[in-house]
C-alpha cells in the first residue's frame, strides 16, 4: 500500500452517486474506487478523528450518512461535507488513493474496532 502522504496518481474524475450514497473517483492509471460516505466519513484525515497526539478516534453510527457537498482545495484535495456536519477532512488524492488501494483492510479494522468496544454502525 502507498503511503498516505506522497501523491503518485491523479485523479481524472470524481463522481458522487447520491442514491448510493458514495463516491467514486478514477486515477490517471484507469483505477476506480467506489467510496461509501460512512467509509470516507469514519476514516476522515481531519483531527477529530485521526486525534490529537492521543490516537485515533472510532466514530460509531455513521451507517446512513451522506455528503453534501465536495469541495477542491487547491490542486491536490477535496473538502468533503457530510450531512451529520463533519467537514474539517481534507481528502488529499494521496490519501484517497490510500483508502483505496486498502480499502478492503481498511473497513475490516474498522468493524474490528466497533466491535471490540461495543459499539454499532447504525445510529
């Protein structure tokens, strides 16, 4: 997996499918990615969820959310807005391209963690 933090690919579109509730984004290489909005939600790279010296945060309850808004930051990101106000992640391609290749490792740790600690996707 890429680090997280150099950019390698580009991406060349993005799209939200609101019926899905997700985004897909396609890299200059002809990868796709199919992101659903709680992934991108609960793996945020703002401080909130990726914590303040202390570790990282496990956000529970976000299986319906969506995104309002996807906003570019410059050349190298998007603002993602989702409709529980969570909007301080910028979503660098490097980092979207991170979640990407890794996905499916990803969201395992992810449930993983819900369940160590009792906690639940649903609201």
């Amino acid at each position: 997996m890429a680090s997280p933090h150099e950019t390698v690919h580009w991406p060349t579109e993005i799209r939200y499918k609101s019926a899905e509730k997700a985004l897909e984004v396609d890299f200059d290489d002809g990868e796709c990615f199919h992101f659903p909005a709680e992934l991108l939600r609960v793996e945020s790279p703002s401080a909130e969820v990726m914590g303040h010296g202390e570790g990282k945060t496990i956000i529970a309850g976000r299986r319906h959310v969506g995104i309002m808004e996807i906003e570019p930051v410059g050349n190298y990101a998007v603002r993602i807005r989702f409709d529980d106000m969570h909007d301080t992640g910028i979503y660098s391609w490097s980092y979207l391209r991170y979640l990407g290749d890794g996905q499916q490792e990803i969201w395992a740790t992810y449930l993983a963690a819900l369940e160590e600690k009792g906690l639940s996707r649903d609201p």
